[in-house]
C-alpha cells in the first residue's frame, strides 16, 4: 500500500495522508523543487512547508511542474506568529506557492498566547483560502485554552514527536479534542538512527532505521512528515507500509521516550519564542 493511498479524517471532513514530505531547512532553489519532485514521484501526496522556512516559491513550482493535479496534493504551510494579521499572510502564501488554495494552514507556534492570531486563521478559512486550520508545536493547556474560544475548531497539532519524544500524554489529550498530532522530525534529524535499540530492530524487521521510526509513529496514529533533500532517502522513507512492528519492539521503542510521556509539546529550555 502506498502512502497516498492511507489517510486521516480529519474533523472537517478532509482527508489528511498519513505520510508525507517536510521542508524544513531544505533549501529555497534547486533543493527544494528536487526533493519535492522526487517525493511526488515517489507516490507522497503530502507536502509540508511554512512561512518561515522561506522556500514556499520553490514547493509551489515543483508542484506545478510536477504533473501531478493540485486536488490530488495535500499542500501545508504555516503561520509565523510574529506576523500582524492570519489571513492576510495566508493570501502571500498562496501568491508565493503559485496556489488557489491550502488544504492546511498552521499556526506554527503559540508566540503571544495560543489564542490571538485564530481570529485571522478563521478569516482564512472564511475567505477560501484554506480548507482547515490548526496549530503547531501547541501543549494540551494550549490547546485546551483555545478549544473554548475557536469558533472554527484546529484539526491537527503538528508537533516533535519521535520514541525520544514521545509526547503521549499531548497525543491523549489531541485525540480527545478531536485533533490529530502530525510528527515533525521523527528521525530526529538524524540523531536518533544510529541508537542501539532502533538498529538492532531494523536488522531484525530487515528495514532501516528511518524505516523503523517513521513506522512507529504511524502505529501510534499519527501523521508523519520526515524531511529529506536527498532522493534515496525519499525513496526509502516512503517504505513503511508493507511491514508492522510487534508489540515487543513498540514496547522497547516506547521505553526510549525523554520526556516522561509528556503533554507539553517543547521543554521550557527549548522554546524558540517568548
């Protein structure tokens, strides 16, 4: 099965794949459009990019000369909260990335209190210019705090999640708000491939540890988007749908988490933003 071919109701009625590409740190150029072209041709249908990244022109043009139609692509980017007015940086976005519309647009963090910039996230979703809205890197408080004031509900909280970070408690507190967690840096930026325990179960499942990862996380049910430039590692990362991890290997996968389960979604020390 291929990884467009699974996906997550979300509350809007949308359909969300549970497996896709991020941009992060990927280059606006050449970079970019390489690795978005090689993700769709690789079969992702999920694209994730963000204001702040500053390659939203480059996702937009490999899109475009892709192929592949607009309504078959579940295209993502993100609020930068330091910015005055949602909607208004909603319609940049779209000028940037050569689109009509999103199908998800974020607040990528809660910078100033996780409730002012939703009036504006609303006005998009009241303009057309996006199909759903939600947050990014908010806390169950967090949410919670904006779950009594949203007129239009968040369907996703995309947050750092990975067996090192394994945020179940945030995980618990989203699935009971009817929001789904989308796992950015599940590789851990390549910190966590080399550990003991991930690469004696990738020689057991005879995958890799990227492999292994990014499965955990779907088995978790979540939404995943590993970030790669690099075309074999694409390739390799979208090879997570033709084997499970039993539950012996989930437990010990589990039992790597730093956080103590947590329902924060950043520590105090690694917060970027005041």
């Amino acid at each position: 099965m291929t990884a467009k071919q699974q996906t997550r109701t979300l509350s809007n009625g949308t359909e969300l794949p549970v497996f896709g590409l991020g941009v992060w740190q990927a280059r606006d150029g050449r970079e970019t459009e390489q690795a978005v072209h090689w993700a769709l041709e690789a079969g992702y249908r999920l694209i994730d990019t963000a204001q702040d990244y500053r390659n939203e022109a480059s996702v937009g043009k490999a899109i475009r000369e892709s192929g592949v139609p607009r309504d078959e692509i579940f295209l993502t980017t993100k609020f930068r909260p330091d910015g005055k007015d949602a909607r208004v940086e909603a319609e940049k976005s779209l000028e940037r990335l050569g689109a009509d519309y999103l199908d998800l647009y974020l607040v990528h963090w809660p910078q100033s209190g996780p409730t002012w910039a939703w009036p504006g996230m609303e006005a998009a979703v009241d303009a057309g210019l996006t199909k759903g809205i939600g947050i990014s890197n908010f806390s169950a408080a967090e949410l919670a705090e904006l779950g009594k004031v949203a007129r239009i509900q968040p369907v996703v909280n995309q947050v750092l999640f990975s067996p090192f970070d394994y945020r179940a408690g945030l995980v618990e507190a989203c699935e009971a708000a009817n929001v789904v967690v989308q796992a950015y840096s599940p590789l851990g930026t390549g910190r966590h491939l080399d550990g003991p325990v991930v690469t004696r179960i990738a020689d057991a499942t005879g995958h890799t540890p990227a492999q292994v990862l990014i499965r955990w996380a779907l088995q978790k049910g979540l939404s995943v988007i590993p970030k790669s430039v690099h075309q074999n590692r694409i390739v390799e990362n979208a090879g997570v749908f033709d084997f499970e991890l039993d539950d012996a290997a989930m437990a010990e996968l589990d039992a790597l988490d730093t956080t103590g389960r947590t329902a924060d979604a950043m520590s105090r020390s690694s917060k970027w933003w005041s």
